[in-house]
C-alpha cells in the first residue's frame, strides 16, 4: 500500500515553533476580545473609577483603518488555506494550512467585532486600502496600496489568476504555490500590521498586531524550510 507523498518527510523543528505561535495568538485572541469590550484598558479601583470612557478611534484612524484591512487580509489567507487542503494529502502542509486558517479566521472575527464596538462600518467606498498606514506619517509615511501588484488588492495578495491556478494543481506543484503565495501573504500581513504596532492607539489591537507579526514571522521560516524540502524557494 503506497503512502502519501511526503508521508515520510521529517517536519522541521520549526513547525512546533510556529504551532506554539499560533496556540498563542489563540489564547491573545481570546483575551483581547475580552479586554476590547471593557474599553481596552486595565482596572481602575480609585474613586475616578467608571467615570472616564474608553476613546473611540475615529473613521479613519489607524485603528480603524487597520481593522477593516486585515480583516480583508486574513479573508483570504482563509481561502487559500481551504483550498490546498483538498489539493494534496501532506499532512505538513495540511496542518499548516488549518492552523492559519483558524487563527486567521479568529483574529478576523476580533477586528470586525471590534468595528462594530466602535460603531464603524466595515467598508469604506471612498477608502483606498491600507491608506491609513500614511496618515500619521509613521511606517515610511506610504500608503500601503501602491506597492500591490497588478490585479491584487493589497500588499501580498494572491491575484485571481493565483488562487485559480491553486485551485487546479494538485500534489506537491499545489504544496509549492501554496506555500510561495502563502509566503507572500504573510510579507505583506507583517507590514501592516508593524504599521498599527506603531500607529494604532488602542493597547489590545496595537498588541494583537505585534502578536500577528511575531506568529506570522515564525511561519516564514517554517514556510522557507517547507519549500526547500520540495526543492523549491520563495518567489521574488
């Protein structure tokens, strides 16, 4: 009875790293969901207690703006990862692809809750993407969107063309481009969300973006090992 490719391949020690990662950004997650809600800030037993109420970020603040981006971001990352799971049986990639997609889809949930605590709308027509990343001048003072290759909507975004030449490999060609667009995506996730580690006022969503960059860092290095055991190196 034959195996699934890639059955016996040994998986690099820097998967459990990732895995840890993740866990982690899991139970953040959790917790600053938690925190969100009760205005992002700690305790307060002294006698102004209760008398202060949280700031709202504004329409187009950085807090604001990077809440609707990554939720976008992370949308797709999610689809991408449904998509290889059916396209080959390695359980490495398999296990990678679930791990994002269910944090990713998790941190999503976070950023829209957010926006509707916030009384937000979850689109802005008149809003290009990741515009906000140059409103403070912060993060080289660029707006995010004009460094998006033609036909992706931000930063490391597969195109439409991408995700349907993933959808029609299989095997490992499918664990390769899977795993050089999934490269990409995080590049341009870890970019933007340095931009609201730096630009965002709100302590648990500027923490959830640092938290975002260190997971997502540990996966590219794991990624760069998965590529180079299938004889393959991220694009670029």
């Amino acid at each position: 009875m034959s195996r699934p490719a890639g059955a016996d391949r040994p998986v690099p020690r820097t998967y459990w790293v990732a895995g840890t990662a993740v866990l982690l950004a899991l139970l953040f997650a959790a917790a600053a969901t938690v925190a969100a809600a009760n205005g992002g800030g700690s305790a307060d037993t002294g006698p102004s207690a209760g008398t202060a109420a949280p700031r709202t970020p504004g329409l187009r603040s950085p807090d604001a703006g990077f809440a609707r981006d990554m939720a976008v971001h992370h949308q797709q990352a999610v689809e991408m990862s449904f998509i290889v799971r059916d396209r080959t049986q390695d359980e490495a990639v398999r296990t990678l692809a679930y791990d994002i997609a269910n944090t990713q889809a998790n941190q999503r949930g976070m950023l829209l809750g957010w926006l509707d605590l916030w009384g937000l709308p979850k689109v802005l027509a008149d809003e290009p993407p990741m515009s906000w990343m140059g409103a403070s001048g912060g993060h080289g003072g660029h707006a995010g969107h004009d460094t998006a290759k033609p036909g992706a909507l931000m930063p490391g975004m597969a195109t439409k063309e991408e995700l349907d030449r993933l959808g029609a490999a299989s095997g490992r060609d499918a664990e390769v481009l899977f795993l050089q667009l999934m490269t990409d995506h995080h590049k341009g996730g870890v970019a933007m969300a340095e931009g609201c580690a730096q630009q965002c006022e709100t302590p648990v969503e500027r923490a959830l973006a640092q938290g975002m960059v260190d997971a997502q860092r540990s996966e590219l290095t794991l990624m760069e090992d998965m590529l180079r055991q299938r004889g393959a190196a991220p694009r670029g």
